[in-house]
C-alpha cells in the first residue's frame, strides 16, 4: 500500500516548518507583550458543546469520533435505518471546529475562578469536513486572541497597535479596516429596511469581490427597494479621510440612536490609537463601511486586515462580542477578540520573499567528523558553544569531506568547523564561511566572535 496523508491535511516539512515557527514564534511575542495568557483546550469536545454553534452547514462539517468500545450494542434496527437516529448511539465526541466555541465553554465552566477582565490567545488546530481545494484544508491552524469581561473600547485599540506590531515586525505593508455593527443598524434604519440588516450587509460586504452592480442585484433579489438602494450608494462611496467620513455619517444618522452610538465608538477608538501611535509607525487605518464581516455574532467594532502588496482575502480580522458566552447559560458577557490567518500570512511572506534568510536557520555551524580522536576533541567545543546560545551539530559519520559540506551546503548551514590532526597539535580550529567560502584560522576555544558575525 502507498503511504499517503487523509485528504485536506498535509505534512509540513523542516523547511516549511521553521518558517512557520517563525510566524508563530513572532506572533507570540506580541500576544505576551500585550498581557494576554496562553490558553490550550482538548482537540476534542463533547458534541453537545459543539452542535448548533455554527449553524446547519456548520454542523454538517464537524468531525465526530466514535465511540470506543462495542458502539453498536444499545442500537436498534430503527436506529440502524437513519443516521440522524444512529449517530447519537455511536458518537458524542467531535474534533473542534473552532477556538472560539472551546474558549466560551471554558471561560463559563471556570467563571468562578477567572480574574476579568480575561485575556488569552491560543495557537491551535481546528478540523472542518470540508470539501479539500487550493487554500482550504480539512486540519488547520487558527492564532486567535481575545479579552471577555470588559466593554472598554481601550481593547479594541490594543488590538489594533498590536496587530500593526505584528506585520510590521513581520515586514508585510497592511491596511486595518475599521466599521462597527451599529453603525450599519444605523444605516439600515435610515434607508428603510431595518428588518433587513442582515441581507444588505451580507451583500455589501462582497463589493470588493462582485463589484456595485452586483451588490445591487443581490440586493433587488432580497427585496431591497431601488429607492432604499439609492439612499445607501452615496453612503458606501463617502470620500475622504476618517474625520470627513464620521462627521458625514453624522449628518445621515444624526437622528438614529444607534447609528449615533456606532460613530461614538468609531471615533473613541480611532482618538486612542492616534494618542497610542505618537511615539511608534502606525499602519493606515480606514473607515469602510462596506466592512460587514461577522454580523450574526458581532455587536460592536469589526475589524479585518489587508496586504496592500498581495491580491489576497484578508489576513486577519475580529470584532466585538456580546453574547458570545450566552450559548452556555452566561449571559452579558462582553470581549473583544481577532483572529491571525497563519497560512494566508504565510502565503504572502513567501510570495514577497519576507522570511529572514539567516534568522530562519536552526543550525549555525556544523563541526565535519574526521574521526574518533578529532570527535572527542570537538564535543567539549561543541557543548560550550551550545551553552553560549549557538546552534551547533556534529556530522555523525566519518563520511567523505564532500559528502559532509554538501550536507551543510543544502541544510543551509552557515559555517563548518574543520579540527584534523593538525589543528589537534596546534590547538586550533578552521573555520569556513559557507556564503564567502573563505576559511579562517582560529584558537578552537575562539571561536565564538566569527560565528556570531
């Protein structure tokens, strides 16, 4: 039998690996900046957790685990005809679908024990029975981040600055999209169609995809009236910078509460991140209220993320929640939470060639094996060099002299270290530099100032 991988998951290998580490690695350094706490939950839940958080089509796609042991046993002919019947007697188990689900369950299972305002981020895989194509997998991983038990809109601004710390330190160009649930219940009041907020943001939120005109249908087939359509253009195409655009919607919405309310926070928000960034490069942050990501969970500021150099979907994006742990019996419960995109992340580093040449490498010198008693003189450098924060290995083999700097040449290692007989007797080691190819003479116990060059 051929070895093979199940359908939508793949291998990663050591090279692809370190570079995924890197973008991990970097992300987490400004999750703990900021004060969020790590946080890890089971691959699995039970399924009552799960079941009728996502919707039908949702549901449809979750992983469910059989039960161990004779499954079968307690199930009759009847249940054995429908599979809506049999699926309980053998399953209760499914592999989570999401890190959101699994992060609400346990913030209310350990209420009593959790300071809020709570913040963690988690780094995990989630499973979807999805059907396998470009881009989409059946296991992947999510980097999410959130803070429950506070309204502050001081949340939201920390997650902006630090979402720009993240892709400037990553060296991606972005553009942090802003818009807020309330403002677009505004919108919806002003053109008419109160009722009908979700089919005018569902649709409004593809104008980047499908272009107005078919906005515009998507809109007439949901019984959006032509005059309400016309009302709403001119409000998607307000020019202008973010003051200009607020003090618009201001005269639209002057007469709406909640649209009011919406511009309120926009502006809040906006104020803090400007104080924020005085002393530190901020990324372009836009209003745009074709923004309408999220809009059954939502309830206050959503915010998405784009490469300016890469005709890509968006790389990151969250919002504010305020119901989010109500689906397990605690109601009014507010957070705020984004979510990093790790493969689209990865996907345009390696597009734009961003990824560290020299920081990417997990070896920096390799010592060539050129027999027992040079090897036994070699492990107490090596050891040293390891405990002074250097990545070093040693070729196991007395294999040809080719054989081992090929090997270094292909794992990308930077420098190798030649110790024969005579540099036993000299005390001394030579030194090659695998970009230059020049060679240098050193003390063996000297080495450190050129390999950290």
């Amino acid at each position: 039998m051929k070895p093979s991988t199940p359908k939508g998951t793949r291998d990663f290998s050591p090279e692809v690996m370190v570079k995924r580490n890197y973008i991990f690695d970097t992300i987490k350094v400004y999750f703990n900046r900021y004060g969020y706490m790590p946080l890890e939950t089971p691959a699995m839940e039970n399924l009552s957790t799960l079941l009728g958080k996502y919707g039908d089509e949702g549901d449809k796609l979750l992983f469910k685990i059989l039960n161990s042991g004779d499954f079968l046993s307690d199930a009759t002919d009847e249940d054995k005809s429908s599979s809506s019947k049999l699926t309980p007697k053998i399953t209760d188990k499914g592999l989570r679908y999401d890190l959101t689900v699994p992060f609400a369950r346990y913030v209310v299972m350990n209420r009593n024990d959790i300071l809020f305002p709570f913040k963690r981020y988690q780094m995990q895989p989630v499973w979807r029975a999805d059907r396998p194509q470009k881009g989409r997998y059946r296991e992947f991983y999510q980097c999410d981040v959130d803070v429950i038990g506070t309204k502050s809109l001081l949340n939201e601004m920390e997650l902006v600055l630090m979402i720009n710390d993240v892709f400037i330190k990553l060296g991606i160009n972005i553009v942090i999209k802003l818009n807020n649930r309330k403002i677009l219940s505004g919108i919806a009041s002003h053109i008419g169609f109160p009722e009908k907020l979700t089919d005018i943001t569902v649709a409004i939120d593809k104008m980047d995809k499908i272009g107005y005109d078919n906005v515009v249908e998507e809109l007439l087939d949901k019984d959006i009236s032509r005059d309400a359509i016309d009302k709403l253009t001119p409000i998607l195409n307000l020019k202008g910078d973010n003051i200009e655009k607020l003090q618009s919607l201001k005269d639209i919405l002057k007469d709406n509460e909640e649209g009011m309310l919406g511009i309120y926070e926009v502006e809040t928000l906006l104020n803090y991140i400007y104080c924020a960034a005085k002393t530190a490069k901020l990324s372009p942050v836009e209003l745009d209220l074709t923004l309408a990501r999220g809009l059954n969970y939502y309830t206050g500021s959503i915010l998405e993320v784009k490469a300016t150099d890469v005709a890509i979907g968006s790389i990151c994006g969250g919002g504010r929640y305020d119901n989010l742990t109500s689906i397990f019996g605690l109601p009014d419960v507010s957070g705020v939470g984004v979510s990093f995109g790790a493969e689209r992340i990865y996907d345009v580093m390696s597009e734009l060639d961003l990824f560290p040449k020299e920081g990417i490498q997990t070896t920096r010198v390799l010592f060539l094996n050129l027999g027992d008693k040079e090897v036994e003189t070699c492990l107490p450098v090596i050891m040293k060099l390891r405990n002074d924060g250097i990545n070093a290995e040693l070729y196991p083999e007395n294999a040809k002299l080719k054989k081992q700097m090929d090997y270094a040449n292909k794992r990308g290692i930077p420098f190798v270290v030649i110790v024969g007989e005579d540099e036993i007797n000299s005390g001394t080691a030579s030194i090659k530099n695998m970009t230059t190819g020049e060679q240098t003479v050193v003390g063996i116990g000297e080495m450190d100032s050129i390999i950290n060059n």
